[in-house]
C-alpha cells in the first residue's frame, strides 16, 4: 500500500515537472510609445517571431504606451530584473552614465538613414553597446525612429522664430544646449506627458519624428510644423543581462535571430512611417507644414554646430571624431 502510495506521489510529481517544463519563458517588453509607431510595429514584430523561432518555448508580452513603466522608472525596472527588455532612446543611456550614446542627439550630424547605418551598423555602434554590459545590460541593436522636426504654434522658418519658446526635450544635456543654441528654453518632460503640456501651454512646442507627432495627436495642439530634420531619434533594444545570459543557448540563439528580423523590419518601416505620418498631418488640416529652403535649412545648421564643439568634454571627442569618420562629415564644409 505504501508502495502505491509512493508510485503514485512520484508519478504525480513528474507530471507537475513536466508541466511546469512546457511554461513559457516570458520575456516582458516594456516601451513609452505608441503600438501603431515604428517601434511599437517591431516590437509585436519581434513578439511574433520569437514565438515561431522558440516553437512557443518563449512568449514576449509587449507593453506599450509606458502602460508598465514611465519613461524614467523603466531603465531601474530592467537593471532589477522586474522587465526583461526595453527599447529606450539612445539619450537615456546618458543619465545611466554611458554619456557616449549621447554622440546620437547631436544636431545635423547625420545627412541621412545610409550615414546612420554606417554607425550603428558599424564598429562606433558595437563599441557604445558594449559599454552598457557593466551596467547589467546587453545591447541587441539600434532601431530607427526618424529624423526630428520642430512645431509649434507660431510659424518657424529661422532659429530666431524660436526664440523664447519653451520646446519639450527629453533628458539630455546635449539636446538641452541643442535648444539653447537657437534661443529656446529646453524643458525635460515625459513623453506621455507632451500632449497635455501642449495643449494647456505648459510648453510652447517640440521636437519630435513626424510619427511620434501624429501618432501621439500633437499635431492637433500644434499649429506648425516645419521639417527641419535637425536631429535624430533612435533606440536601442536592450535587455537584462542576468536574464540573457541565463538562458539556453539553443533559446538564446533563436531569440537573436528573431531581434536581427525584428531590426530588419523596424528600420526599413521607419522612414515610410515618417512620410505616412506626415501626409496625415497634412490632410488633417490642423496643421500648417513647411519645408525650408536650403538657405533656411542651413541657418539652422549654423546656429546649432556650436553644440558638437560644446559638448566635447561630456561625450567624448575620440567618440565624435570617430562618428564623423564614419559618415563623412566635415564641421567646417558650411
């Protein structure tokens, strides 16, 4: 009887083994933009494929929209291990203290995708993610979100136009003298906060991709846009090292090719996104949109390249230098 009894606790507790083996392994990605963005696509896009590569041995839970954390409690969340993995801008990594991802947030310092590929495709890119490892954090690549442009409610056709305005920003000491070098007053806030401040004044405008601005609804608190492309928003996909490094190997390999798909998919969307969201913008009529001339343009550029010499100390000029290189870029050729 005893025996029996036995047989029967051991044949019940590896049943219960077995089941608890077949659990996923659940990999919470926790991001502060919309779904419909070009993040958000690749997100669910990664979600998908990690499904199909792991055969359902890993199931990616995609939170959107800062609905798990605010943009300034998700990068503790991750080094705690409380989420796994995040695709915070690249000017996040600054206050972390790896200030050199900050090289990203200059003004005009890339002309175009093929010039930023260069970087973050490049051996700039592997060396910046690297530096996160002591942080606890591996880096799995760089997503595009696109090329900024400033609005607000008053017309913008030269750094003069904005002067005075308070312009949203997020934290970074680069993008903060960026403001300051064209009169404007940098004020830090959330990104899910935006909307609300502009529409009740708290500040007088942004800088932001067109997707982020439309998807968002700025657009509908903002009279003007011009297309400056003065800048560069881009993140990086990171997750728990622990975490990672915990894994299988089979599981871990499956899980990087369904990143490098992911990252494949998320930058070839982005700049069609762009002009997706800006043709919107246009047809919703809430919006007055300009393109500068190449004269306009270029005063923009004048008045901000004071920030790359500016902000040496703090990123790094071997790391500027070496950006520069790469994409071709000559300060001095105005």
């Amino acid at each position: 009887m005893k025996i029996s009894k036995l047989l029967i606790g051991l044949f019940a507790g590896a049943i219960s083994l077995a089941a608890y083996a077949q659990q996923p392994i659940v990999i919470k990605f926790s991001h502060v933009v919309a779904n419909d963005t070009p993040k958000g696509k690749a997100a669910e896009m990664f979600a998908k494929k990690a499904a199909e590569l792991t055969k359902g041995k890993v199931k990616v839970e995609v939170y959107a929209n800062s609905t798990l954390y605010k943009d300034k409690e998700e990068m503790e969340a991750l080094q705690l291990g409380a989420v796994q993995m995040l695709a915070p801008s690249l000017a996040k990594f600054g206050p972390l203290g790896v200030k050199e991802f900050e090289v990203f947030d200059l003004p005009f310092i890339f002309s175009d995708y093929d010039a930023l590929r260069r970087v973050t495709n490049g051996a700039v890119g592997k060396q910046l993610l690297a530096k996160l490892e002591p942080k606890g954090i591996r880096g799995l690549g760089y997503w595009d979100n696109g090329f900024k442009s400033f609005s607000l409610n008053s017309p913008i056709k030269s750094p003069a136009d904005l002067k005075g305005k308070k312009l949203r920003i997020q934290s970074s000491k680069v993008l903060e003298e960026e403001i300051r070098s064209v009169g404007g007053l940098p004020q830090v806030m959330a990104f899910s906060e935006v909307y609300q401040a502009l529409q009740t004044g708290v500040v007088d405008g942004t800088e932001n991709p067109i997707s982020n601005l439309y998807t968002q609804k700025m657009h509908e608190v903002q009279k003007h846009l011009t297309i400056t492309d003065h800048g560069y928003l881009g993140y990086a996909v990171i997750v728990n090292k622990k975490f990672w490094d915990g894994l299988p190997a089979d599981v871990r390999a499956q899980l990087e090719d369904a990143m490098e798909q992911a990252t494949r998919y998320a930058n070839q969307i982005a700049k069609v996104e762009n002009e997706a969201s800006l043709e919107a913008v246009k047809k919703s009529g809430k919006t007055t949109v300009y393109v500068p001339t190449k004269e306009e343009r270029l005063a923009f550029k004048k008045a901000m390249m004071p920030v790359h010499q500016k902000m040496e100390g703090r990123i790094g000029k071997e790391v500027i230098q070496n950006v520069y290189k790469d994409t071709g870029f000559k300060p001095d050729a105005l």
